[in-house]
C-alpha cells in the first residue's frame, strides 16, 4: 500500500509540475511560436495549475514542497495573466439596443459532415437573422440547405474552393460582393482558405462591410500565421465600419491570434463563447461531447457596436452558432 501511494503522489505532483511548465510555456510564445501552441490549452491550464497548488502544498513537505510551490504558482500566475482578463470582459455589460438600426447576424460552422439542413434550417428560424455567414459549406450541404433559405435571403454568395474556402453569405439586405480573387469557383483550387467580402448599404444608414472566412488549425504553427497575415493585409483595404466574423480556428489566448486583432485595430466581441467540439471522433464513431473551445470568433472596427452576442442553438454540427446583434450608428 504505501507503495502505491507514492506512486500516486508521485503522478499527481508530476501532473502539477507538467501544467505549470506548459503555463510557463505558453508565456513565452511572444518569443517562441512553437510555444504559443500551448495557450490553446489554458481553459485547461489554468484549473490545472489552481490544483496543482493544492497537490504539492498536501503532497510534498520541506524544500520541495517551497520550491514546487514557487514553480507551480508561477504557471498558475502565467495562466491567470491570460486567462483572468478574459472572465472579466465577458462580465462587461453592453451598451443597449437603439430603437431602430439593428442587425441580427449569425455565423456558423456548419462542419464538413453534417448533412442535418433541417435542423440547420430551424436553428437560423430560431433566430432570425438578418446576415448569414457560413464556413464548411460544401456542395451537398449547399444543394439542401440553398432551397430552404433562399426565400427569406434573397441576396447570397458563395465560395467553392479547397478544404477551409468552402463559405456562404446569405443576407435580407442587398450588398456588393467585393471579387478581390479570394473567393473561388470550384473544388479543384490550391488554396486552402478563401474569404468573401461585402459591403452592405441600406438605404439611409451607414455602409459598412462583412468578411468571413475560415482558418487553418494552428499547427503547423507557419501556416496559420501566414494566412492571418494575408488576412491582415485584406483587412488593411477595407474602408469604413467593418465586420470579420468566421471560424478561426484559434482561442482568443494565442498571442497570434491576438497580435492579429491588435494589429489591425480590431475589437474581438465573442468573449468566453464556447462553440468547439459538439462532437469528436472516438471509439470508431462521432460522438457528443461538451464545448471546451473558444474557435468562432466576431470582431468589429470602425464604430460597429455590439448590443448582444451569444451562442445560438446545436445543429448537429460539431461548431455552435454565434449570433449577435449591431448597429452602425
């Protein structure tokens, strides 16, 4: 038995060792973008780190127990320093609604593998929309899901590219498809992301311009800081209140992703909304899971104001819905 014990503190103490060297990690991912990897994980870091306290301060004793104490608090700090700043954004009330002017829009992943369009469908009547963004929208999803919005969403676009420029805009109001070239036509393209841009003017408000797109995953780490840099240069064209709304592919904890927003004089709206993954692949099929992972995010420029953001309903998609309400005044 006592064996046995010290086999399990020893696992304990060395799981608290282990996070507090990823928070630590993580802190240095400015400097080393390999690093930066980790601060996808600190939702789980930083209860990690919080327990690991109380695991070495129970397990060890001595100069061991001091000097892991100071270790692990140091991974508990650098996962704080993220991820406190955050909670308390989200905390942050918003400014209320004008009476008339405002803009409902959702954007959503619809994921590759989901060919459930009706209750896709009823998740966009749910809310009612006035701007729909979609990402993962592939031919077959399209074939059904077209049909049924087209009544209520006169004006559309559509990319049909390679694995992540597969993207639709459905809208009530009219716009202007801006063809820059990032939005291809067919499935046979290099490109593995594309964009659509629009730029909308309703009669007696203010213009303003919705891009989405679709990112790749953050590894390799190149890849991903390559296509937020092209984004960033079509992000520096574009004149006026702006909306970028799409599936990134990264928390709001990377120091890439958030060098992509501070550059480029973005306010990121979506603050703690957990949409990533509704499902997984284990076990030899798809199966439920609980959300974990900020990936969908909304920012604004230019004087879009935010009045109401929040997750819309499942979809049988592995991404939830976000939806939030604006005004351009």
């Amino acid at each position: 038995m006592p064996t046995l014990l010290q086999t399990i503190r020893f696992c304990l103490v060395s799981g608290a060792i282990l996070a507090a060297s990823l928070a630590i990690a993580g802190l240095l991912g400015s400097l080393v973008p390999l690093f930066d990897l980790f601060n996808h994980a600190q939702i789980l870091l930083f209860p990690a780190t919080l327990l690991g306290l109380v695991i070495v301060a129970l397990a060890l004793r001595g100069t061991l127990r001091s000097v892991a104490l100071i270790y692990v608090f140091v991974g508990f700090a650098a996962s704080a320093n993220v991820m406190l700043p955050e909670f308390a954004a989200a905390l942050q009330t918003r400014p209320a609604a004008p009476a008339r002017g405002t803009i409902t829009m959702m954007t959503h992943n619809l994921f590759g593998m989901n060919y459930q369009m009706a209750q896709v469908t009823a998740a966009i009547q749910a809310e009612d929309p006035d701007i729909i963004v979609l990402q993962e929208y592939f031919g077959e999803q399209a074939t059904d899901l077209h049909p049924r919005l087209l009544a209520e969403y006169p004006f559309f676009a559509r990319c049909r590219g390679g694995k992540r420029a597969n993207l639709g805009l459905y809208s009530r109001l009219p716009f202007e498809q801006v063809q820059d070239g990032a939005c291809p036509s067919n499935a046979y393209v290099t490109e593995r992301t594309g964009h659509i841009l629009a730029r909308f003017q309703a009669d007696g408000d203010k213009p303003f311009s919705v891009l989405t797109t679709h990112m790749d995953w953050p590894i390799p780490v190149d890849r991903q800081r390559e296509q937020l840099a092209a984004l960033s240069a079509v992000v520096d064209e574009i004149e006026g209140p702006l909306i970028l709304a799409g599936d990134f592919n990264s928390t709001p904890w990377s120091y890439a992703l958030r060098a992509f927003v501070a550059g480029n004089g973005l306010v990121r709206e979506t603050m703690n909304l957990l949409t990533f993954p509704m499902s997984w692949h284990y076990l030899g099929a798809w199966r439920d899971t609980v959300p974990f992972l900020p990936l969908d995010h909304v920012m604004t420029r230019g004087g879009v104001v935010v009045h109401q953001i929040g997750l819309g309903r499942p979809t049988a998609s592995d991404h939830l819905p976000v939806v939030f309400r604006f005004s351009v005044p």
